[in-house]
C-alpha cells in the first residue's frame, strides 16, 4: 500500500510513502505548455505515477485565490479530480489551511515557514515547495489510513478532512 500527496499546480507536488513513513518517491512533474497537447501530456504524466491500490491526498482548491494562472488550475484539478473518481479511488482533500496547520504552521503561513515546519517536524525537505506541500499530504493520507500516533491537533485536522469522491 502507497499513500501518494499531491499538490496540483502547474508544477505539480508528488510524493509517494509507504506505511511506515518511509519516502518511496518525491518529486515534481511540471507542465510544459497549457495548449490542450501539454495538458494532456502533464496529466498523464501524473497519471502515470499512480499505482491501482494507491490512497491518494490530494490538496483541496485555494477557492480565495487570485492572479494570474489560478484558472489554469482549478482547470488542471478538476481534470485529475474526474479521472480519480471514474477509476474509484480512494482518499481525502484537505483544504490548504489544514495541510498547513498539520505541518505545525499557522493555516496562512507562507510557503518558507511551512517547508521548515515539515522539516522539524518530520526531518524532510525538498528544494521545491510543492514537493514538500505533497509530502504533507502522503503523511496525512497515511496517517489517516493507519491511525498511527499523532498529536492531538493533528488528529483533530483528519477528523474535519473532506473524503475524496464525497
């Protein structure tokens, strides 16, 4: 069994632990071009990391969020979204405030503050931000499914995380 984290973005955030804890993969699939061949092209490249028994936490939408490429996005999340759900697999969506907080970090921290949390508290880091949100949320998924040891406020972010496909 894998427990995959997925930050959707145009550089996508992968990580995929086993149920110990132990990082089995890490690392961030970006996407090219956003002309309908690139899209294609970066969403089966995400595809393509995902295993049939895989349980998979995926980062809910930042519905707050404004600028340039937000719609591009929400675009690329919806994509994944569908084919996740056509294939029946299994997981939760939590919001981005609650992987922050679930690194330690206030839910609006920014990016610098929650990759050093997820450091002290985990011992992991990643050059790239969205590779750590990921690993955040394959330990959550974990977490989540093997109900291991966990602080309190941990255990109360999973109790309030949406499931995947609800």
């Amino acid at each position: 069994m894998r427990y995959i984290g997925l930050d959707l973005s145009t550089k996508t955030g992968f990580v995929a632990l086993d149920s110990s804890g132990k990082v089995l993969e890490a690392k961030e699939i970006i996407c090219q071009s956003k002309d309908a061949a690139g899209i294609s092209e970066f969403t089966h490249s995400v595809w393509n990391e995902i295993e049939t028994n895989d349980t998979i936490a995926l980062e809910g939408f930042s519905y707050g969020s404004k600028g340039r490429g937000v719609d591009f996005q929400y675009g690329v999340g919806w994509i994944i979204r569908t084919k996740l759900f056509e294939w029946g697999y299994r997981g939760i969506e939590p919001a981005p405030s609650q992987v922050k907080k679930f690194a330690g970090a206030k839910g609006n921290a920014n990016k610098n503050v929650v990759m050093r949390e997820a450091y002290k508290r985990w011992g992991f880091e990643h050059d790239s931000d969205n590779v750590v949100d990921a690993y955040i949320l394959a330990e959550m998924c974990r977490l989540y499914c093997v109900d291991g040891d966990m602080p309190k406020f941990q255990r109360e972010i999973l109790e309030t995380v949406r499931k995947l496909g609800e």
